[in-house]
C-alpha cells in the first residue's frame, strides 16, 4: 500500500541518521575542471520481496549555472523533463545538451536498466516461509531475511596486479514497525530504536566489501562484514509499512592514506598504549579489591544494626516490664495508704473509746463519793445513838417515868434493828461483792500493768518498723534519685545516639552521593571505553579504505580515522580521571560512617550506665518498701491485738464487780457507752466498706478487710443485744446503782474498743501481708525489668561497637581504595591520553610509513585480527555496561538515600521520646526527685509522729502505773471494808442481841425495874459497837473513793495516750499517702521510659534497615567493579593486544586493498552516465511496498 510523504520524510531522516552514524563523513566529491558534478538520485519502487517495479532517476548538475555557454552531458534515460527551471535541452542518443540561463539543472526521467545492487527479502512465521501476502494479519514469530547482491565488478591494481574487486556500496535499510503488532524486534547488524509507540529498525550491510578486501581465512573467520540482515519479532495481526534503503558509494572516499609514513612511530604509540591498558587492567584490579573490602565492612556495618536492633528491642521489653512493674508498684502503695487510712479511722475508734471509759471512769468515781457520803451519815447515827445510850444511862432516875415508853420504844427497836440487821447485812454481803470486784480490778489492773512491758516492747517494734519504714523510704528517696540519675544520664546517652545516628545518617547520605558520582564516573567511563571500542571497530573498518587512499595520495582519511581513536582513549582516560575524584568523595563518605558509629558506640555506652543505676535503684525500692510494710503490718497488729487482750480482761474485770454491785442498774450511762459504740463500729464498717471500693485493690486485702466487717458486725449484735437486756435490770441501791452504771459503760465501751482493735488489727496485718507480698513480687518484676534494659542496653552497646568496627573497615577499604587504585588508575589515565597524544603526533609521519611499505599481503591479517579486537572491545563494553545497569536498576543508591533520610526523619521520633522521657522544661525527671524529697521530708512527720506516739506510750505507763499503785490502796481500802463489815456485822449481831435484851430487859424492867440499870449498859455498849463499826465502814468507803479517784486519773492519761496514738496513726497516713504519690511518679516516669525505649527500638530498625541497604548497594558496586576488571581485562587482550599485533602484522595488506578501492577504477560514480568532463556522485533509494490484513489505517 501507499504510504504519504510524511511516512516517507520520517523513514528517510532514520535511514540517513544511521548512514552518517555508521559511515565516515563523505568527502565533497572532486569537481572537474569546469567546476560542474552530477549529483544522482535513483528512486526504485519494488514488491514487498525487493523486486524492482519502477525506477526514476533525478539529476542535479551541480555548479551549471556558472559556466558559460551550453552544459553537455549523457543520460540515457527516458522521459527527461525539467523539474525545477525553465532551461531547454536538445537530445542527440544518449548526448544533452542544456542551455543554461545562470542556474543549475535539475532534471528527472524513467530507466529500466538493472541496479548495480540487487535486494531480496523473505519472511518466515514460526520458521516456515511465507509471503507477504499470506503473512498479512497473522500472528506468531517472525524472521525477515534482507540480502544484498553486489553486481558492479571492476578491474584495478594491487601491487601492480590486476585485480577484480566490487564497487564499495553501503547498503542501508530503515523501517518503523508499530508496537500493536511488533515486539521483543531484533537485529544482528544494525540497530532498533523503541519510543514506546513505535520500533524503528535501521539495518546495515556492505556487500562485496569481504571479497575485495581478499582476507585470509583466519580472519574472514573473525571479521563480520555483512552482505545482508536478519530482523526478527514477536507478530500480533502482522502488518508492515514502506521500507526505505539507501545505499551510497563513497564509503571509502573519506579515507586519506597519504600521511601514513612512519609505521615505526605509530608502533612506538601502540607500545605505550599497550603499557597504558596494562596499568589500567591493575587499577582496575585495585578497585575490585577495594569494593570487596567496601563490602565486607558494610556487612560488619548490617552485622552490628542487628545486634543494636536486638539490644533496643531487649530495652524496650525491659522498659514495659518496669513500666508494669512501677504499675503494680502504685496499685500495692494505694493499698497501703488505704490500710493507713484504716489504721488510722481505728485510732480514732480506740480514742473515742478511751474517753468513754474515761467518762465511766468518772462516773464510777461519783458513786465512790456518794458512798463514802452515806457511811458518813451512818456513822453520825451511831454517834446520836451512843449519846443516847449515855443518856439514857445518866438519866436513869428518870427512866421509871419513861419505862413503858421504853418497853414500847424498846419493842420499836426491836423491830427497826431487825430491819437494820438485814439492811446491814444486805450492804455487807454488797460490801463483800464490792470489795471482792475491787479485788478482781486491781488484779485486772495488774495484769495491765504487768502487760505494759510487752505493750512497751509492742511500741519499741513499732517505732524500730517505723525507723525501718522511714529507711526504707529514704532507700527509695535515692533510689529515685539514682533512677532520675540514671534517666537523665540514659536521655544524654540517647542524645548521643541520636547525634551519632544523625552524623551516620548524613554519612550514609554523603556516602550515596559519593557512590552515586562514583557510578555516575565508571558511567562515563563505559561510554569512553564503548566510544575507543568504537572507534577501534571503526578504525578496523576504515583500514580497509586506507589502501585506496594511499594510492590515491589522500593520507588525511587515516589521519581522521587514528585521531577519532585518539578521542576515545581521550574519552576513557577522562572517565577514569573523573571516576578517581568520586573515589576520593566515596572515601570522605565512609569517614563521616566511622565517626557517626563512633558517637553511636558513645551513646549506647551511656545507655548501659543509666539502665545499670536504674536496676540498682529499683532494688533499693524493693529493700525499703517490703521492709517497711512488713514491720509496720506486724508491729501495729501486734500493739493493737495486745492492747484489745488487755481491755478485754480489764472489761471482764469491771463487769464482775459492777454486776456483784447491785441487780438494779440505772440504763442511761450503759445505754449511752453501747449507743457510742455501734456509732463507731458502723464508722468502722463504712470505712471498711469504702476501702473494698479501691480500685487495684487485690483479693488478700479484700479478704482481710471483709473478715473484719464481719466481725464488727457480730459486735454490733452483741451491742444490741446487751442493750435489750438493760430494760430488765432493776435500781436497788443509789450507790449500786451508780457503779453498775458505770462500770457497765466502761465494760461495754471496753469491749468495743478491743473488737475494733483486734478487726483493724487482722485487716492491717492480712493487708500488710498481701501487700509486702505483692509488692515484693512486682519489685522482683521490676527488677528483671531493669535486668532486661541493662541486657538489651549492653546488646546495644555490644552492636554499636561492631558497628563503628564494621564503618572502621569501611573507612578503611575506602582509604585504602583512594591510596592504591585511586594512584594507579590516575597514572593508566595519564598514559592513555599521554599515548592517544602521541598517536596524533606520529600521523605526520604516516605519509612516509606509506612510502616504505612492503608486501601488501602481509597486512591482510593484521586487518583482521584488528577488526576481530574491536569486536572484542564493543563485546567487553557491553558487558561492561550490563554490569553498570545491574548496579543502576537495583536502586541501591535510592535506597540508602531513603534509608538515610528515615534515619533522620527517626532522630525527630527519638527527640521526642527523649522530651517525652524527660517532660517539658524536664518536669518528669524533677517531679520524680520532688517526690523524693516529699518521701525524705515525710522522716520528719514520721518521726514525729513516732515521737508523740512514744510520749503517749510513756504517758500510758505513767497512768497505767498510777493505777497499778492505787489499786494497792483500793485493795486495802476493799480489805478495811470487809472487815469494817465484819464489825458492823457483828455491832448490828449486838445490837439485836441488845435490842432483844432490851426488850427483854423494858420487860423485866417493868417486871423488875432492877435489871433496868444493866439493861442501859449493855444499850451503852452496843452503841459504842455500833459507832466503831460505822467508823470503820466510812474509812472503807474513804478507801474506794480514793481509788476510783486514781482510777479517773488513770484513763485521763490513756485518752492522752490514745489521742498520740490517733495523732501518729495520721502522720503515718500522711506519709503513705506520700510513698503512693511517689509511686505514681515513678509509673510515670517509667512510662516516659518505656515510649523512649519504643522510640529508640524504632530508630535502631531505620538504621538497620539503611544498613542493609547499604550493604546491598556495596555487593552491587563490587559486582560492578568485577565487571570492569573483567572488562578491562578483556579490553586489553581482545582489543589493546589484537590491535598492537593486528597493526603488526596483517596492516599493509589491508592498506593496498584499501587504496585499490578507493580510486576511480573501483568507484561507481553513475547510474545513467555523465560526461568525462564531470566528476559524479550517486546514490539509490529503494522503496519496498508494505502489506496488511485489507483494514484501513
């Protein structure tokens, strides 16, 4: 099918950008004497096999217009007609005459003749040949056999030989294959080119050249000079445009042999660039050796970010491990600032007890008073008796009148002393009770007073817990120091760190960019090294023309063709110049690596110190506080159950006195005192109640805390069934009644206060117990914790060591590179260009190497095997460039440059854990040591408080002793009372006997007034009886109210007691409230810790990544670096050597053969013919005809 002219432009720009790619310039062709050439352009339209259709033919007399008269010329073509002006010819045969007016001619006609070049093409889908026809629209594997057939033989000389050789053509063929329906297109002698949309195939060939050239079979066998081409592709529904192919005949008309005239010279060049290639195969060498060394430090590098990965993951582990430690750290203080809370509600408890027993107390010594009253009045009784028997004696003579009075008051007194008979036994039998309860609380009173040593030694075990406790509390104080110590010591380590990670990161950075130039150098060494192969394959190919130009005294083609060899070597030495300064910035790039690995090592070593004093704090906090709980826990339940043992006997011993006192008991007071406490006890409850409330209470001290509400429960029914049972007792006696209220107050308050006592004891000691447990539990936590930081901190440190080993290699290998290549490399690029110089020099001499050559057929090998080393060469450099692509598409640079730019990105993460860690304005770290000296300051409160409970204690002895010494007089008061009532027994005995006597004396008085006198002394006697015994009943109850009064005196001084203790159960309080501030600190802190620990771990993952990347992209660059050594190796001895021997050996053949094609016997100069006077130049454009499947476009 037709293509437009557009197609046609496009095809016929690629075909000639590849002609003048692969062909030497040409030479303006030599103009006759006239000054007038034919220029020559044949046109041929052929099938889509090459068989020709159609042949048209433009001329162009070139310079007609500027000669004078008529252009003659000869053409035989037909149809001539002018295409651009409007000069007239005259046709004579084969003769033209023009007539120009001034201007050049251009004309154009039709030919039939046969071309001097015949194309064929065939096709074969899937290996089977087919036609264009038939290929159209299928699908498969297709090949495309282009061969050309030169047919254009002349005769010339070669050493004065006549000759057959074929006219030089160049055969080029150009196509545009659309990637719809071509793909994976290749060629073996040309070249594709693919924008995306499009293949354009530009195929090359020189057909006849091989035979011309006479090569001698070793190196025919070598060198490649195609007569034809081979295109193949993958086809999808085939269809191919127009295919353009030019072919020119003035291939070796550029070449200029005249100068080649001193072949000693041009071998003096080849030696030295011989020398050069061998110093350039050894830096070479040195630089595989230096990127291996590269390599293996940047596997020590990756080795060492693994073990810093590993050792900043243990660091983190360790870091949530004390987290959750310090955790349950605050969850066991809460518990024990509630149990202090709890102590300290039952110290309340117990002084309000206190001073109801004190209120008793005081009570019971009213009713002592009111009973020493009434003996009072007793004994002023028997004092008005007795003077009444004196009377009555003294007054005798009057007791005729009064003697039945007498009889009758005698029978009255009868009466009334039998009724005080049984009165007064009634109040002695009380007495007896009285004195026997006295006796029983005196000996109560010795118990508590023998007790006191124990409770003394209860307070001493109190107060050394509490010294313990604040000890405890100071080793913690300075464990938290050490830990802010060590924070503040772990945070500038990590600065450290991440300085050095930043320092390394750039490094790293610096480093890609070194590498990146040092690729982009070895890039532009591949292109040097690819253009001397070039120009090598090329100065091969052209050395086939040097004969012809020789003989036709054109030396300057050669020299043209060895100075575009000379630019190649130019080219590679300044590749490799420019590769030796991307060395040195490499270099530069592991030396910031090492130093950033060194402040890495630095601050990892920080790490381990802070992790080190961290652990070392942790365990002084875990010394202190399980210590100080412990003996708190045992020491105030031991007071407290001690102190409730002795209550409970001093109650009991109240009891039975108040209850042998008197059946009829006044209800207030006792209601009152058991009112009092179920008041308290439900105060207990509710704090308990509260306390089950807490949260991270833990189930031991949930339990304990529940038994003791159970037990101030059962209290509060014992309560309210004695106060049932008050509604029964009955009032007898107003001083019974008194002390049985009393006593049964103090008794009831007593009670209450012990079972208070012994519940807060049980929930203290079993929360203590769980708590010191607990916390000893979650310390030993807390250290394995700090153990974990300490180990992965020294991993760290561990791989941070190896890391700065492994960038100490790197810098190493680098240096050593630039010590060692970098010189020897520097010095081949010298000598390259120092020996590309001198070959430029010695082609002025080339003129004379011409004159003084030999046998021609001896250069025929040398051609050759120069031929065969460029191919050898452009083979070498494709590996060479292979290996670089490889390096390139791996994209290590680009990684490592993200890997660097993570690491810097990571410094801003690790800076914010580290600001995280240490609070703003470092607040973390100062409230931590603000709670430190909060637990230190709270020393003073406790010993205060230790202080006031230990003046209490000495006050509760003093009280306690007092009571112990009253109780001796109470005791003997009780003695003289018992036996004041055996006197006033054995008196009220008297005086019914004399009563009875009386009234038996009134009636023998009356019957015999003689008894009378007797009668009235015996009355007399029994009076006095009667006074002495009410006087030693009086003492007794002098005796009891004195002690009661002691008694009062006593419990004042255990309300003063109590109120210090209630006073140091708050300090401690107060300081477990401080211990669980502290603890909540410490959670915090050890909270900052652990985001910086993750922080860090994420830090050490980015450089480890980057490491590994950057080891990847060091394997690539040696891989790479092998690649050039390889190359470069093969460079010098399939190009640098063959070239030396080719030039050696087999020159001067191909020089003659050469020269014989470049002169005008070989050349084809027209296709229609020209006149002898002019020079001419054609060239031929053949067109093929495409196919497709019938679809339009």
């Amino acid at each position: 099918m037709n293509r437009n002219k557009k197609i046609l432009n496009v095809t016929m720009a690629a075909g000639m950008a590849a002609v003048l790619g692969t062909t030497p310039v040409i030479a303006a062709a030599q103009e006759a004497d006239n000054g007038v050439s034919k220029e020559e352009t044949v046109y041929v339209n052929a099938t889509a096999e090459g068989e020709v259709k159609d042949i048209t033919v433009s001329d162009w007399l070139k310079n007609s217009g500027s000669a004078e008269g008529d252009v003659s010329d000869v053409s035989d073509l037909e149809g001539i007609k002018n295409v651009k002006g409007d000069e007239t010819f005259t046709q004579d045969g084969d003769k033209v005459t023009w007539n120009t007016d001034s201007s050049d001619i251009y004309y154009q006609g039709t030919s039939n003749k046969e071309l001097p070049v015949d194309m064929k093409i065939k096709y074969y889908l899937d290996d089977q040949e087919i036609t264009p026809e038939e290929l159209a629209g299928k699908s498969g594997h297709l090949r495309m056999e282009v061969s050309y057939t030169n047919k254009s033989k002349k005769t010339v000389k070669v050493d004065k030989k006549d000759v057959e050789v074929y006219s030089p053509f160049v055969m080029v063929t150009g196509m545009i294959l659309s990637s719809d329906n071509f793909s994976n297109v290749t060629i073996d002698n040309g070249k594709v080119i693919s924008d995306g949309d499009k293949e354009m195939v530009v195929g090359v060939a020189v057909p006849g050249l091989k035979n011309s050239l006479d090569l001698s079979d070793d190196l025919s066998d070598k060198i490649d000079i195609p007569e034809g081409f081979t295109m193949e592709a993958d086809v999808t529904d085939c269809t191919m445009g127009n295919t353009f192919t030019m072919a020119v005949t003035d291939l070796l008309s550029s070449l200029n042999l005249e100068d080649s005239d001193d072949l000693d010279e041009l071998q003096d060049s080849l030696d030295e660039l011989d020398d050069a290639a061998v110093k350039l195969v050894d830096g070479s060498k040195d630089l595989f050796d230096g990127t291996k060394e590269l390599y293996d430090g940047t596997k020590d590098l990756y080795d060492g970010t693994e073990d810093l990965k590993d050792g900043t993951s243990q660091l983190y582990d360790g870091a949530k491990d004390l987290d959750d430690g310090a955790k349950t750290l605050k969850d066991g203080t809460s518990q024990l600032y509630d149990g202090s809370k709890d102590l300290d509600d039952g110290a309340s408890q117990l002084y309000d007890g206190a001073k109801t027993l004190n209120t008793g107390a005081s009570q019971l010594y009213s009713g002592t008073t009111s009973l020493y009253s009434g003996t009072k009045t007793l004994y002023d009784g028997t004092r008005t008796l007795y003077g009444g028997a004196n009377t009555l004696a003294s007054s005798y003579n009057e007791f005729d009148a009064g003697v039945a009075s007498a009889k009758t008051g005698a029978s009255q007194l009868n009466s009334g002393a039998k009724t005080l008979q049984s009165g007064i036994s009634q109040y002695t039998a009380g007495v007896d009770s009285l004195a026997s309860g006295v006796n029983s609380y005196t000996e109560g009173v010795d118990t508590v007073n023998s007790n006191m040593a124990e409770y003394n030694k209860g307070m001493k075990s109190l107060t050394d817990g509490v010294n313990k406790y604040v000890a405890g509390g100071n080793q913690l104080a300075d464990g938290v120091t050490a830990y802010v110590n060590g924070a503040t010591q772990l945070t500038n380590g990590v600065s450290t760190y991440v300085s050095g990670a930043s320092a390394l990161a750039q490094g790293t950075k610096d480093y890609v960019s070194g590498t990146s130039a040092l690729v982009e150098g070895v890039g532009q060494l591949a292109p040097g090294i690819q253009q001397a192969s070039e120009g090598i394959s090329a100065a091969s190919a052209k050395l086939t023309e040097i004969a012809k130009n020789v003989a036709a005294a054109k030396p300057e083609t050669m020299v043209k063709s060895l100075n575009q060899y000379a630019d190649g070597a130019d080219s590679l030495a300044d590749g490799v110049t420019e590769y030796v300064g991307k060395v040195g910035e490499a270099a530069s790039g592991a030396a910031s690596v090492a130093e950033g690995a060194k402040s890495l090592a630095d601050g990892t070593a920080a790490l381990v110190s802070g992790a080190t004093q961290v652990k070392d704090g942790i365990g002084k906090l875990k010394e202190g506080t399980s210590y100080s709980i412990s003996q708190i826990g045992d020491s105030a339940s031991k007071t407290m159950n001690d102190s409730a043992a002795s209550i409970r006997e001093a109650a009991a011993q109240i009891e039975t006195t108040v209850t042998a006192q008197s059946a009829g008991v006044s209800t207030d007071a006792a209601a009152g005192a058991i009112s009092a406490t179920q008041s308290s006890m439900s105060s207990a409850i509710a704090t308990l109640q509260g306390a089950l409330g807490t949260e991270g209470l833990d189930e031991g001290t949930a339990a304990a805390i529940n038994s003791a509400i159970e037990q101030l429960n059962a209290g509060l029914g014992n309560a309210s069934a004695a106060q049932g049972e008050l509604g029964n007792i009955q009032a007898q006696s107003q001083v019974a009644v008194q002390a049985e209220t009393n006593g049964s107050s103090v008794q009831e308050s007593l009670n209450a206060i012990a079972s208070t006592l012994e519940g807060a004891a049980g929930s203290i000691s079993e929360a203590a117990s769980a708590s010191s447990s607990t916390l000893a539990g979650e310390a030993d936590k807390l250290i394995a914790g700090a153990a974990s930081v300490e180990s992965g901190a020294q991993t760290a440190n561990a791989g941070a060591a190896q890391l700065s080993t492994g960038a100490d290699s790197l810098n190493s290998g680098m240096a050593q590179l630039k010590e060692t290549g970098e010189g020897q490399l520097s010095t081949g690029a010298s000598n390259l260009k120092a020996a590309g110089t001198q070959v430029r020099e010695s082609l002025t001499a080339v003129s004379s190497l011409v004159a003084g050559l030999g046998d021609l057929s001896s250069m025929t090998d040398s051609v050759n095997q120069l031929a065969e080393g460029a191919k050898q060469i452009s083979e070498g450099n494709e590996k060479l460039q292979a290996g670089y692509k490889q390096l390139q598409d791996t994209k290590a640079a680009e990684t490592l440059t993200s890997g660097a730019d993570q690491l810097l990105n990571s410094e801003k993460t690790i800076t914010d854990g580290i600001n995280t860690l240490q609070g703003k304005d470092n607040a973390n770290a100062t409230a931590l040591l603000n709670g430190a000296s909060t637990l230190k300051s709270a020393k003073e409160s406790l010993d205060a408080g230790i202080s006031s409970i230990s003046k209490a204690t000495g006050k509760l002895v003093t009280g306690v002793g007092q009571i112990a010494a009253n109780s001796v007089a109470l005791r003997s008061g009780a003695s003289q009372l018992t036996a004041s009532s055996d006197t006033l027994n054995s008196g009220a005995s008297q005086l019914t006997a004399g009563t009875k006597s009386l009234v038996s004396g009134a009636g023998t008085l009356v019957a015999a007034s003689g008894q009378v006198k007797s009668g009235i002394a015996q009355l007399k006697n029994g009076a006095a009886d009667l006074r002495s015994g009410a006087s030693q009943l009086r003492s007794g109850a002098n005796s009891v109210n004195n002690g009661t009064r002691e008694l009062k005196s006593g419990t004042s001084s255990l309300v003063s007691g109590t109120k210090d203790l209630k006073d140091g159960t708050k300090t401690l309080k107060d300081g477990a409230k401080d211990l669980n501030d502290g603890a909540k600190t410490l959670k915090d802190g050890t909270s900052s810790l652990k985001d910086g620990a993750k922080t860090l771990d994420d830090g050490a993952k980015d450089l480890k990544d980057g490491a590994k990347d950057l080891k990847d992209g060091a394997k690539t660059l040696k891989d790479g670096a092998k690649d050039l050594k390889d190359g470069e190796k093969e460079f010098y001895d399939d190009g640098i050597k063959k070239l030396k021997d080719t030039m050696e050996e087999d020159f001067q053949s191909v020089l003659d053969r050469l020269e014989a094609l470049q002169s005008d016997d070989a050349a084809y100069t027209s296709f229609t013919g020209k006149d002898d006077s002019m020079s001419g130049n054609v060239k031929f454009i053949i067109e093929t005809e495409g196919f497709d499947d019938g679809s339009e476009d």
